[in-house]
C-alpha cells in the first residue's frame, strides 16, 4: 500500500458489532466484529462455509441477525433491508452472477440508474422534455462506466451471449452505475482465469483509487487478496479467528492452520 493511499483511508463507515446469525438451529456467525474504513479494500477470507458470503447479506440487509448491530455511516440498525441498503450507498455483486441475461450490456447497467432517475409517470410514458433529458443524462453515466471497464465491445451484446469474465465485468458496472460508497464484492474472480483474475484485480484498485469506493470482499485466490487488501479479516465456522494487514494475517498460527495450510 503506498503512502498516499493511506493517507486517503479515513474514518469507520461500517461497523459490525458481535453479529450472530442462525438459521434455526445452525449458527452461521457467532459473534462477529470489525470495522471497514471509509477509502480501504477490506478482505473477509476463510474455509468454506465459513460465513463469509452470510455477513455480506447481513450488511446489505438480505439477513437480519439475531443479535448485534450494523452501524453504517454512524446510524447504528438491526434491520434494513436490500433497497434501503442500495438507497443509503451500498451496492452487491454476487457469487453467481445476477444479470439480466436477455438483455443488452448497456440496459443491464441502466438498470443500476433505476435509485438515481428523476421523473414522474407522466413523463416517462410520454418519453419527453425532462424524461428525454433525465435519460440522457442517465445514458452519460452509464457510458463512462462503460469506457471506464473497457466494455464498449459489448455493449449491445446480450449479457446471456458472453462468456462469464465479461459476465462479472458487466455485473461489476450495474453496481458501480448505483454510485456506491461502499460495494461489497462476493468472489469478484470466482471462475475465472488468470488473464481474468488480473483484469479484474485492476479494476477493484481502479474503483478504490479513482472513485474513492469504500470496498469489501470475498475472494479464495489468497495471491489477490494479499496484493490488493489493505486489511483481512478471517472467518472460520462462523467466528472471528483474525484480523489485521495482510502480512499480519498471513503469519497468523490460527489462520495458517485453519485455511493457509503448512505450506504457507
């Protein structure tokens, strides 16, 4: 991490406090804590079944924890669901990817637009005056996004015809459209190749460097996270084993044990 970018991590944005979540009588976190930083990559890292994909529905409001408490932007909640998440900047990419497949590149990302749109129904029926021009000003948006990922290949494409890495890019662009303070990325290189994998790396540090998005995410290739992570924290069965830089975490004797392996 270079000097000038941690001089631009600034306060807590989200806090998470001794979360537990279950699931009638299976315990998916048990007592999870930590902070993210507003500016900073911040890695949620562990086995499978860990957790991890759990506390991202959490924060976004697809779960509502049993105990504990989400403080997003200093409003402490206990529930909030997914378009009221969306609403106050928090935007979701998923394991599987979630698009609109029949539809082109360029409407899948408009739909991210959708919080941001200014109109009435008149209006937008009638598609004139303030609805022409709110959806041009919308289309602005969506084109630099476009350039900004390098997609304008497809942009026309329906996103059911291209491969999966193209596929992750474009869901990676409807949640950047939303304008997120904070996205959270659910195994952002799952599937994907070692050419994909560092496309995709590049955009996640592009993201956090150019627009300044608060980042969280899971991800398995424990090479990326190292690289572009400037905090990890480590799950296993539902709890907190560690936290800290990447060098921190990598020498951890419970995490080299419970995820990295000896050969670590």
């Amino acid at each position: 991490m270079s000097e000038a970018h941690r001089r631009r991590i600034g306060d807590v944005v989200l806090k998470v406090d001794n979360i537990s979540l279950r699931f009638g009588g299976v315990r998916a976190i048990t007592g999870v804590s930590f902070e993210i930083r507003k500016g900073e990559i911040f890695s949620i890292i562990g086995p499978n079944g860990a957790g991890k994909t759990s506390m991202l529905n959490v924060i976004n409001g697809f779960y509502h924890p049993q105990e504990g408490t989400i403080t997003w932007k200093g409003m402490p909640r206990k529930q909030m669901r997914p378009h009221e998440a969306a609403a106050t900047g928090i935007a979701r990419t998923f394991q599987n990817v979630a698009l609109f497949k029949g539809m082109s590149t360029l409407d899948n990302l408009m739909t991210g637009r959708l919080l941001k749109q200014k109109g009435n129904f008149i209006t937008d029926a009638l598609y004139w005056g303030p609805a022409q021009r709110e959806d041009i000003r919308q289309r602005e948006v969506v084109e630099k996004i476009i350039d900004f990922l390098e997609i304008q290949a497809i942009r026309k494409v329906p996103v059911g015809r291209l491969p999966y890495g193209l596929q992750k890019r474009v869901e990676l662009g409807r949640a950047l459209a939303m304008e997120p303070e904070l996205l959270l990325l659910d195994e952002p290189m799952a599937g994907m190749n070692v050419e994909e994998k560092e496309d995709m790396s590049r955009f996640i540090l592009d993201v956090n460097d150019e627009f300044g998005t608060t980042i969280a995410l899971i991800e398995h290739d424990m090479g990326v996270v190292m690289d572009i992570s400037d905090r990890v924290v480590v799950l296993d069965y539902g709890r907190k084993i560690a936290e800290g830089t990447p060098d921190v975490v990598r020498a951890n004797p419970d995490v080299i044990k419970a995820y990295l392996g000896v050969s670590h």
